[in-house]
C-alpha cells in the first residue's frame, strides 16, 4: 500500500459490521509504527463548530488499518495527535 495522505477517505467496518467513511485527519509514526488519526467522513462534511470525533488507527504491515488495544499506547498517539494540534493552531495564521 502506499503512504497515507491527508485528506484520504476510506472505508472501514465497524463493530457491527456496516461500513464506515473516515477521512484521514493526520499521520504519525511512533515507535516506528505507523498511526493514523480519523474522523467520520460525513461529520467532516457538516459545517458546524461542534466538536469532531477523532479515532486512532494502527497501520500495520500491510498497510491496513488495526485497532490500537492497549490503554497505554493509545495514550501516546493521542498525546503526540494533540501535540500536532497544537503546533498546527500556533503556526496558523489566521
């Protein structure tokens, strides 16, 4: 597979098995794996100020997406998506 883009839109299955839209908000490696951080496609659509659902998405070996299972590790790539936030917000010029 090749390298995730900002802005892709894939779909996924939930745990339900109905199939999903997300958007690919931002990408980061960690510990040399690679995470993505998503949100549903149709909420991105909606102009509106409320705030978005974001998820966290391993990339595994082939390149398809995995959920992240422990707490711990969850914890960082939220914490590192964060800090990308905030650089992006303070780097904004508008």
């Amino acid at each position: 597979m090749s390298k995730i883009e900002i802005g892709e839109v894939f779909t996924i299955s939930d745990e339900n098995n109905e199939e999903q839209e997300v958007e690919v908000l931002a990408t980061m490696t960690l510990e040399n794996t690679e995470y993505v951080a998503v949100s549903f496609a149709e909420d991105l659509k909606e102009e509106n100020d409320e705030d978005i659902d974001v998820f966290f998405l391993k990339v595994d070996e082939e390149g398809d997406f995995a959920a992240i299972e422990s707490d711990d590790e969850f914890d960082k790539v939220s914490s590192m998506f964060d800090e990308m936030m905030d650089e992006e917000e303070t780097t904004d010029p508008n």
